[in-house]
C-alpha cells in the first residue's frame, strides 16, 4: 500500500503543471464514454494555460453561469439529464488545480495517512516518468479492483 502511494506520489510530482493544465482540458472536460456516450469531445481550448477570470485580493469573484443540460434517453419513458459546466470556468479551475499541482498531490497522498487509494485521478505512467499516461478512470477501476483483490490476498496469508 505504501509502496503504491510513494510511487504514485512521485510519478504525479515529475508531472509538470501544464501538462496536467493542458490534460484537465483536453480529456478532464467531458466525462468518460461509458458515463456518458462518446458523442462530445473537446475541439477547442487554448494553446496555454490562460485565466478567464483573475482572483483580486485572493477572492474569486465569479458570475453565476449557466449549466448546459444534455438530455440523453434512459428508457422509453424517461430520460437522463446530465449538466456541463460552463467551459471557460473549467479552464479556470483547471488552471489553478494546475498551478498549485505539487501542493495538490501532496494533500491528496499524504505521507501520514493509514487510507490506501488505489486510483488517481490523472493518468500517470511508470513506463514514462513525467509524461501523461494513456489509462482514464474506466481502465483504472480494473486495475483497482485487481490492486485490492492482490492486497487481500496478501493479507489473508498472513498468519
């Protein structure tokens, strides 16, 4: 369990933050296919991390805007209605998740915590330290699923 979170730790703190920027806006916009069917996909965004709304006095004064609803049908008689968030808003919190990306690993993976997580909300590859893995969320409820199976196992044998 350590071992996992140490090298997820360190995998996630070699990503640089506008990689991680340029991630939460290309893929961590729409949900994933099998949360919402494969129709959407993010054609535009900018080229760098940019602010649409720049805090003043370390406040964040944000205008209400409006959430885009898609209905997608459910059955014949009902139908499942998801909301999208305003897009230059997504930028802008994925611009300080960005920023702030060590910090954010770090509370997210504590040194100290006895709470095992087997998943990480970025994609992050062993094979290729600093870069973007390939595996989305879907994919990593498998290998979490594998991860806990092999951790039980490991605990059932002791004595």
């Amino acid at each position: 369990m350590q071992a996992h979170r140490n090298v997820t730790r360190r995998l996630a703190k070699n990503l640089e933050w506008r990689r991680v920027y340029l991630w939460l806006i290309q893929h961590g916009y729409f949900p994933e296919s099998y949360v919402l069917p494969p129709c959407f996909k993010v054609s535009r965004h900018p080229d760098r991390p940019r602010l649409f709304v720049r805090p003043t006095s370390n406040r964040f004064q944000l205008t209400p805007k409006d959430t885009y609803k898609v209905h997608f049908p459910k059955t014949d008689l009902t139908d499942r209605t998801f909301g999208i968030m305003d897009p230059d808003l997504h930028n802008d919190i994925a611009y300080h998740i960005s920023r702030n990306w060590k910090t954010v690993v770090d509370r997210m993976l504590p040194n100290d915590s006895r709470v095992a997580c087997y998943s990480f909300p970025i994609p992050v590859d062993a094979k290729h330290p600093g870069r973007m893995g390939q595996l989305r969320s879907g994919r990593m409820i498998y290998e979490f699923i594998w991860m806990t199976e092999e951790d039980l196992a490991a605990r059932g044998k002791r004595p």
